[in-house]
C-alpha cells in the first residue's frame, strides 16, 4: 500500500474540436461528435504503481482491478442536463 502523501494527479486536455470562451470561463465544442480529449493519470511520487486503495466504507485497503474515467459536458441554458462524451 502506498503512503498517505502519494496523490493521483490528473491532466485533461481538449486537443482539438473546442474554443475557449474567456468571457464564460468556459470550453464550447465546435462540432457535434467532433472532437478530442486527452487524459494522463499517474502518482505525483516517485513510488510504485499502486495496487490496492482505501475504501472508506469498509475501513480497508481492497485491490484495484479496475478504474474508469467519465467525462460529460453541461449545457449553459440547462445547467441540470449532462452531455456523456
């Protein structure tokens, strides 16, 4: 298990089919279905890849044996409604 001060760093990246609204503070896709998304994850230590993490609900260290990355994108006028990219 790795120690506590290891963090899971994350770098998102829209690559291509977005502009930056600098006046929304916000990133708009150009196209429809056009687009592209870059994502790196590591630790921010020099440590080993890790193998288990702490489930709170558990109180335990369980084994990682699988991890997912959802992205989604909202809409200005309909803040409640969520765009799965």
């Amino acid at each position: 298990m790795s120690a506590g001060s290891d963090r899971v760093m994350f770098t998102v990246e829209a690559d291509k089919g977005f502009n930056y609204l600098s006046y929304d503070d916000s990133f708009v896709c150009q196209k429809k279905n056009h687009f592209q998304i870059t994502v790196r994850t590591g630790l921010n230590s020099g440590s080993a890849q890790p193998h288990y993490i702490y489930d709170a609900e558990s109180c335990s260290a369980v084994p990682i044996d699988a991890f997912y990355l959802h992205f989604y994108g909202i809409k200005v006028n309909s803040a409640e409604s969520y765009i799965y990219l």
